[in-house]
C-alpha cells in the first residue's frame, strides 16, 4: 500500500458534514459496535453480538467465511456480509458508511492467503480483539474504482475470524475490517483537498525558503484541507480524527489544481533578523528564545522566531509569566481607576503579598516617587499597594481582555497558546498577576500585541494570512488614558529600565521585564517595545533582567523598522 500522507485541517469534522456532493458522517460507534472501546482494537463487541467460543475455526473454515463475507461486501449485500460477522448491527451500519462516505463505482476484495495465526497488521497491532488461539486471521487485497477515474486505490487489509457460539465461522468486528489504518473515533471517507500552493513567500513576494524557525510552520500552510469544495479542489480518500480533525490521506481520487504562490504577512527582512537575534540569546541553544513582531495597523504578523529551531514555537506557545512586561496592562487598568502619571506613589524598598515580603530591582525605598517614576523605574512595590489600593481582583484580567484581546480565543493561522489571567477571588491572591507574576501565562506573541494595541489604539489580533478574521476586543482605551500610556513606555525606553537597548533608536516607546519561575532557576528576561508601525516582543528563559538578554533581541528589528 502507498506510504500514507498525514495533513493537518484547519477544522474537525462535526457529526455530520456535506461536502463537495459526499456525505459525511462520524460512523466511530457503528465500527466499535457502540462499546466505547478505544486503540486499534476497536474495543469489545456491543450487547447483543455472538461471542465466539473456545477454540478457533479451521483453516478451511476461516477461508471459507472470509470470502463469503468479502463477496457479499464487494457484491453490494451488505445485509448479507453483516450477517457473517458478531456483530451485525455495527457492521451493518459501518458498511453502509463506508458505502456512501466513500462513493466507489467498483469494489473488488480477494482473499489474497491461506488463514493463520493473527500477526502484526499493517496498522501495527493485531486486527482483532480475540485472543490469538480462538481466531485465525486472512488477508485479503481491496480495489476500489471511482468514476470518471482511471487509476483504482489499492490496499491490503486481514480479518479476524472467530467460531460464534452457533458454531458458525464469523467475522470479528473492528474498526480494522474496513482498512487496516482505521481506528476508533476515526472517520473515513473522500473529502476535497487543496492543491499545493507553487510555493509560500512574505508580503513583497519573497521566498520564505531557508529560516529555521519557519522550517515546520510551512507545511500547515502547504497541506490544507478547505471546508467546502471549489472549482480548484480535487479529491481524496481520508481518515480522520473526530479528536482533533488531523487526517491521513489514503489515496488521491482527483488531483487538485496547482495553486498560485501562497502570501503570509511574514517580511522576509524582519524574519532574516528575528532569526539571528533568536539564535544569539539561546547562548547557542543553551537557553530558550523566542521574539514575535506586529505590524500594529493591521495585527499582520512581520516575524516570528524561536531557538532552539527543533524546539517548540514558543512565540505563539509558550505560556509562562511575563513579569513586569504585563504592568503595561496593569498601567492601563489603574489609569482607568484614577491615577494619572503625575500621581504620588512612593516606592517602598519591600511590600508583603500573602504574607511574603516582595521587593524591587533595586534596594532603596523612593518615598518621592510619582506614577511615572514607578513605571520607568518597574517599581514592583508600588505597582502592588496602589494596585491593592484602587483595583478590584478582576480589574486586570478584564482589562486584559476587554482592551487588549488577552485571553480570547486567538485563530493567527498557527496553533498558539491563548493568554491566561486568572481572576482570583480576593485582591491579595491577585496581587502577583499586577507585576506579571502569580498564575499569569503568555507568550511574546501576545505580548507584541499589547505593544501593538498601545501604539495604534486598537486592538488587532495577530493573523499570518491576511484573510483571516481578527475577532475585535469589546472597547479601547479613552484618548486620554492612551496617551498617558504612550508616554510612561516612551520614557521607559528614553530613561527607565528599558534605555539600554532602546539606545539609538527614535521614538521607541518600550517596558523591560523579568520574570521569576522559582525552583532555584535564573529569572526569564521580557521585553517589550513598538516603533512606528512596529511592535516586537522577546522572551529569554534564564536571560536575567529584560534588559539584558530579550531587549537587545527586540532592538535588532525596531532598528530596521517597517518598511
């Protein structure tokens, strides 16, 4: 049988789906007889099946039952080829499925050799459930013709043939009699697929061909299944996950039309320098790195990469705390309650959240501190007390999420990891989440996008597809209130924790963080930073303060900027 082909679908098969004129249905509980059994085995046959007894069928027997039941699926009775299995109903109803999910003009099934002992099938594992010395098992070769089609899909399968308690040789049902590679909570049926664009390149028609980090990103763009027909469509035999929609293709049934060259919102440019500012961080792969860039007016996604490249895309993935990047949003939330830039707030040298001392960067107490000062200066202490002061526990994740999209259901075009923020019952509990802290998880995608939605007020979710839908936050922050935002990152990136890397570069507006992951490990390093038309973000795990490791990252793409 040819080498199957696994393709991802952007969407999982519902109970029942009509595509390009074939009926698709789940038919999982008709091929397990109902019996929720789950594996290759196809799990135990449903109340009312005949059970085989002690001992297995001869040779002779087992051949004979086989190519009666092969005859009279490949004859069209499939009432009567049910009838020659334990289980009729689940085959009756599996058979049927097969028969219109899959639409053949011709079936052909031979018994391609002499019954023996069940083995390793193609599927590898046994095809039946029975134990080895009250089954014999048969192979048997399948051609399937489709009209208007000249090449017919061939495979080999076996069945497992049992001694029901009648005395009659049967069938054993499982998942296995229709194709060796069919599991429980699978499907099969022909369903269109797209043709393979003639190649995938960034915004200017540039070849995406060559960076690390896109390496295994390409090929869910390059193997897409759409969810209705069109005129550029072909045809193939698939088997599909009902879990998660992933499917293997069995067999092309119509070709699909080549399909022109495929443009993601990546610049090619950007992602040539995301790439090498990754790879310098990871200290040579010794640590984890991770940047993503925004184009703020859109949510286009400019760039993206990850070190080590055989790693996970932490950039859309990773969910780990973000520290005092997130006091972007926590600034946000207490502009909202009152606080202007110019607001008294001392910075005590340490503060208590749940009965543990918190303390800042530095060592000093600067009781002459105003908001802004706090900002630039990533003043834990007195993000906490003025937090406890004059914000409610939901305050932050509703802002989070109203404001800037965190923790909604992101769709970028890739899998990705969507913005966690708790909402604790009291303020005390909630304290960590105002500093980046506590049980909040994100990645530097979505922290780009906090970026993005400061710089142009709005905000757009990330996307690597330019038609793909960008579901909106439910408000935006007042005039007043963003401008106030704006200028609390723009010294931060002039005179605060964020100047170091900003250096030399005009008009950033920025917030460095540092993250604790306890168990005696080194502190993550974030940064967060936009310039123009630009917003980047970076993550380094072990890198210390943001400063040190993920601003330099980030200042490597603002220095080139958007176009």
């Amino acid at each position: 049988m040819p080498k199957s082909v696994k393709i991802a679908i952007a969407t999982v098969l519902t109970a029942m789906v009509t595509v390009a004129g074939y009926g698709v249905y789940n038919i999982a509980t008709a091929l397990t007889g109902g019996s929720g059994g789950s594996g290759r085995s196809g799990g135990a046959a449903a109340a009312g099946a005949r059970p085989a007894v002690t001992g297995p069928p001869t040779a002779e027997q087992a051949a004979g039952a086989a190519r009666a039941f092969l005859a009279a699926w490949a004859g069209g009775d499939l009432s009567g080829a049910a009838a020659a299995t334990d289980d009729p109903a689940a085959a009756t109803t599996a058979l049927t499925a097969f028969q219109r999910q899959v639409g053949p003009s011709a079936l052909h099934l031979t018994a391609s050799g002499p019954a023996a002992t069940p083995g390793p099938s193609a599927a590898g594992s046994t095809p039946s459930a029975t134990p080895a010395d009250t089954a014999l098992s048969v192979p048997f070769s399948a051609s399937v013709e489709f009209a208007g089609t000249g090449t017919p899909w061939t495979y080999d399968g076996a069945l497992s043939l049992v001694r029901a308690r009648d005395g009659r040789t049967v069938v054993h049902w499982t998942p296995h009699v229709i194709h060796p590679h069919l599991d429980a909570g699978e499907s099969i049926a022909v369903r269109p697929v797209a043709g393979a664009p003639a190649g995938i390149t960034d915004r200017n028609g540039k070849p995406l061909t060559g960076f690390p980090s896109l390496a295994g990103s390409l090929e869910r763009f390059t193997a897409r299944v759409p969810q209705g027909g069109t005129a550029d469509d072909g045809s193939a035999v698939l088997i599909t996950k009902d879990s998660d929609g992933t499917a293997e293709k069995l067999f092309t049934v119509t070709e699909p039309r080549p399909l022109p060259a495929l443009r993601l919102t990546l610049d090619a440019r950007l992602q040539e320098a995301a790439e090498a500012a990754v790879a310098k961080q990871s200290a040579g792969g010794t640590r984890a790195a991770s940047l993503a860039a925004i184009e703020p007016s859109t949510g286009h996604v400019l760039a993206y990469a990850f070190s080590p490249s055989t790693g996970s895309n932490l950039a859309f993935t990773g969910s780990t705390p973000p520290g005092s990047t997130m006091k972007v949003v926590t600034a946000a939330a207490l502009l909202e309650a009152g606080v202007t830039p110019s607001t008294p707030v001392p910075c005590p040298a340490t503060t208590l959240v749940t009965g543990l001392p918190v303390a800042n960067d530095f060592a000093d107490a600067r009781p002459g501190n105003t908001f802004a000062d706090d900002f630039a200066q990533s003043c834990n202490t007195a993000f906490l007390e003025k937090g406890r002061d004059v914000l409610k526990p939901d305050s932050l994740p509703r802002t989070a999420k109203e404001v800037f999209g965190l923790g909604l259901e992101w769709s970028t075009g890739l899998t990705n990891f969507d913005t966690r923020i708790p909402t604790e019952s009291t303020m005390a509990a909630a304290a960590p989440e105002l500093i980046g802290q506590g049980r909040v998880q994100t990645n530097p995608l979505a922290m780009a996008s906090v970026a993005a939605t400061v710089q142009s007020g709005t905000f757009r979710m990330p996307i690597l597809l330019p038609d793909l839908p960008q579901q909106p936050a439910a408000r935006r922050l007042s005039k007043g209130v963003l401008n106030d935002l704006r200028a609390l990152m723009t010294r931060t990136a002039q005179s605060g924790t964020a100047a170091g890397p900003m250096a030399g570069i005009p008009g950033a507006a920025a917030k460095s963080g540092t993250a604790e992951v306890g168990g005696g490990k080194p502190d993550d390093s974030w940064f967060t930073a936009y310039r123009g038309d630009l917003a980047v973000a970076a993550e380094v795990e072990g890198g210390l303060h943001g400063a040190q490791s993920a601003g330099p990252a980030v200042a490597e793409l603002l220095r080139i900027g958007n176009g």
